[in-house]
C-alpha cells in the first residue's frame, strides 16, 4: 500500500491478494475475541457458581466481548502510535488512572467532588457496572444464606452497598462508545503513519 501511494504503480500479485482481503484479517480478529471472551465467561461463572440462567449469560458473554473488543483496540492504538517498546510504559500509565476511578477502589460517593468526572469517562467503570449488573442486578432471586445473618442476602442490597449505576444501557453505550473513539483514533494514527513513511 505505501508503494503504491508512493509511485501510483500498481503493487506485485502476492501484494494484492493480501491487501484486497482485509476483511479475512478482520473475520479471524473477531473468531479470536469471541474465543477469548468465551474461554474467559463460561469457567468464571461455573467456577463462581452463577445461576444457570441463558439471559444473564448472553449478557455477561455480551459484557466480556466488549471488553475484549476494547482492550483489543486500545492496545492497537498504543502499540501503532508509540511502538511496542514505549507502549510497555505507556500502556499501564493510560490504564492505571481509569482503574482507580472505576469504583472497584474507591465508591463513588466517596470519591472528592473534583475527582468524580474522571470517574465518568473510566472505561474500566462501565466494564465493571455491567459486569455486576449481569451477575446480581435484573430481579435476580435471593442468594442461598446458611447463617443466621447474612448482609447481602438479596442482591439488590449488594448492588445499593456498591452504588453503582442501576442503567445496564448506559454503561453498554459507554463502552459501545469508547470502542468507536479508539477505532477512529486508530484509523487517523495508521493514516499519520503511511503519510509519515510516504515523505
């Protein structure tokens, strides 16, 4: 592709063939994700012992696809923009701030007030309200109690305890967002890229 950018002349046959098939790179990407999330959901929830339920599965499968989709992409855009050998420093740096504002640490009632909008542009906060939202949120029936008092014997206490967001949509459309931006962040650093080799 550089070479034909460069000189307007059309690239050799083994060229074309790899470049006019994007799509079979793009279709193996996606086998790949949807083998991850899967290899990761289905032993989590036998292992955590998780209602038997097919909705709250396809929505907790749904949840770990997006995930997998989003650390996916923002790998690509790191490892695209700054190589693989910053990209090890720059990776952790990007993440470790999200993951402190994803009220996993600190709940956000908590958190001081001029801190609370880093907490709403956290990928790693969507991620994990779905994520609960799916295992104890959507009417699910009260948790088995074999002591005389247990604290968060109905789910919906659990979920009050944590304060997370009750709006399942909205942190699906968060993520759902977050992917795009990173996609569209990736597309103009590989166009930067091919326009810098170009010169």
């Amino acid at each position: 592709m550089t070479q034909r950018h460069r000189t307007g002349a059309e690239p050799p046959p083994p060229q074309r063939i790899v470049c006019s098939c994007p799509y079979k790179t793009l279709c193996s990407q996606k086998i790949l994700t949807l083998l991850c999330a899967t290899i990761f959901m289905v032993p989590a929830w036998v292992l955590t012992s998780q209602p038997f339920e097919l909705r709250r599965m396809a929505l907790m499968w749904a949840v770990s696809i997006l995930i997998t989709i989003l650390a996916q992409t923002s790998g690509l855009v790191v490892g695209a923009a700054c190589g693989v050998k910053l990209g090890l420093f720059v990776v952790p740096a990007a993440n470790i701030p999200m993951l402190m504002f994803s009220e996993f640490f600190i709940p956000y009632n908590e958190m001081p007030v001029y801190l609370r909008p880093l907490a709403h542009i956290s990928y790693f906060r969507y991620a994990f309200d779905a994520a609960i939202q799916t295992v104890y949120g959507f009417n699910r029936e009260t948790l088995p109690c074999y002591q005389p008092y247990c604290m968060f014997k109905h789910p919906d206490k659990f979920l009050k305890h944590l304060g997370l967001n009750t709006q399942f949509q909205t942190d699906i459309y968060a993520l759902c967002i977050w992917i795009v931006l990173l996609q569209f962040a990736l597309m103009c650093v590989l166009t930067f890229r091919i326009h810098r080799a170009c010169r």
